[in-house]
C-alpha cells in the first residue's frame, strides 16, 4: 500500500523550539497553524493554498531531526507491507510509527491531502519551495535503505546525472514531495539522517534571502547549496525548479 502524500516534519530540541518555526516560517513563507496534540508539540506550516506538507514538532527530549509521514488509506496494512520490506514498529498510537531498516523514524498516517501548493514569490523575485527529502544513509546501510524506500513507494528510481552517490525516487504527479536517497562517504558512519531540499528560481538570490533571516552557507556546489538554519539544521538550495 503506497502513499498518496508525504509530510515531512521538522521535529525540533525543546530549548529552540520556537526559534526554529519563526526561521522556517520565514523561509517559506508560510504561515503557522494553532499548536495542537497533548502538549501542544505539533503545527503546520500553512502554504497560501495547497494542503500542508511541512509540519513541526517540539520534542521532549533529543536533538534535531527528520521524520516522515507516509499518508495511506489504510496505515495498519501498510504497517503490515513496511515490515516485510524490512521496517519495524516502534509504537501504535493510532497512527503508526516506525523504522527504516536503517532506522529512520516515519508514521504512517490517514490524513487527508491533495493540493500541492504552489511555488512562493519572494519580494525580490525569485520563487522557491522545499520540494524534497534527502535521506542520508551510511554506506553500509544503503543498499537496502534504498531497496526499502523503492518497495514502500512504490515510486520509479533512478540514478541522479548530478552525483553518483544519489538515487532519485520520483514522486508522481498530485504529491508534494519527491525523495532523493544519499550514500554517505566513508568516513561518515553516523546514523541515518535527513535534510529538506529546496527548488528555486535564482539559486543565488534565495541564499542572500536565507543568509538575512540567520541562515549561513556550509558548502557551495554547481548545482546546489548548503545552508544551516540559526540552529544549526542542514539544509540546501537547488538549481531544480520549485
């Protein structure tokens, strides 16, 4: 059972919490729903029109990641199809959460979602949009990382003809995000991990608009850059269109 939407959240440390949606709400834009769950930990970011994609959350403890939700019909049967595919269940509470192989948190949710919102128009121009998920995947994890995310899916893959360390999974039509699956160096053996990509108009201008809202540059690439919220969140900017 394939996802018909994906959310991705920016589950923050409690001490910056706050900090980090202000930084997100800026970038794109958006404007922040009222908080809800049982400690007020959650909120979505609110596209102009569209359905939300980009969520939040305040953790109680730990430090800042990633997390996916996986919108299906029916989230126990896709529990069922993750775990032969290799997840495991962390925790069912009424929604499903689990890990990759790798161990990489996503849920499985039923929320309702269909509208992709729109690229938003910046004062001096440009357009941009967080348009996909990275994930980040230790070498010797990532064969069957990539096998996990191909099978739950269901999406075509492909190489990317940027690096050959990407694989592409190409997300069809009506979703709001695509997923890109990276194999990290050698010398890099932490643990799975992920970071939002964005696609923009004026790769040049969105930076000098992020580095004004307290972002600043880590690495620059031919075709993309690296950046870091004022938490020190990882991030980049694309040449892709938004």
């Amino acid at each position: 059972m394939h996802p018909f939407w994906i959310t991705a959240f920016l589950d923050s440390a409690p001490a910056h919490h706050q900090e980090t949606v202000g930084f997100w709400q800026e970038a794109t834009g958006y404007a922040v729903s009222p908080p809800r769950g049982a400690h007020d930990e959650f909120a979505s970011l609110l596209a102009p029109d569209g359905d939300p994609y980009l969520k939040v959350q305040r953790r109680h403890a730990g430090a800042d990641r990633i997390h996916l939700d996986l919108h299906v019909t029916d989230p126990l049967a896709a529990a069922d199809a993750a775990r032969v595919a290799g997840a495991t269940i962390v925790a069912d509470r009424g929604y499903v959460v689990m890990a990759s192989p790798a161990g990489f948190v996503f849920c499985l949710v039923d929320h309702a979602a269909s509208r992709v919102p729109a690229a938003t128009v910046h004062g001096h121009g440009s357009a941009s949009r967080v348009r996909q998920v990275a994930i980040d995947v230790p070498r010797a994890s990532y064969d069957r990382e990539l096998a996990f995310w191909t099978a739950v899916t269901g999406w075509s893959l492909r190489q990317s003809v940027v690096a050959e360390e990407f694989h592409v999974l190409d997300a069809p039509a009506g979703h709001p995000l695509g997923l890109l699956v990276q194999r990290l160096g050698a010398d890099d053996t932490g643990e799975v991990r992920a970071h939002l990509d964005w696609g923009t108009t004026d790769r040049a201008a969105e930076t000098e608009r992020h580095l004004g809202l307290g972002a600043r540059v880590l690495a620059q690439h031919r075709h993309w850059t690296v950046l870091a919220d004022p938490n020190g969140r990882a991030y980049c900017l694309t040449d892709v269109a938004p």
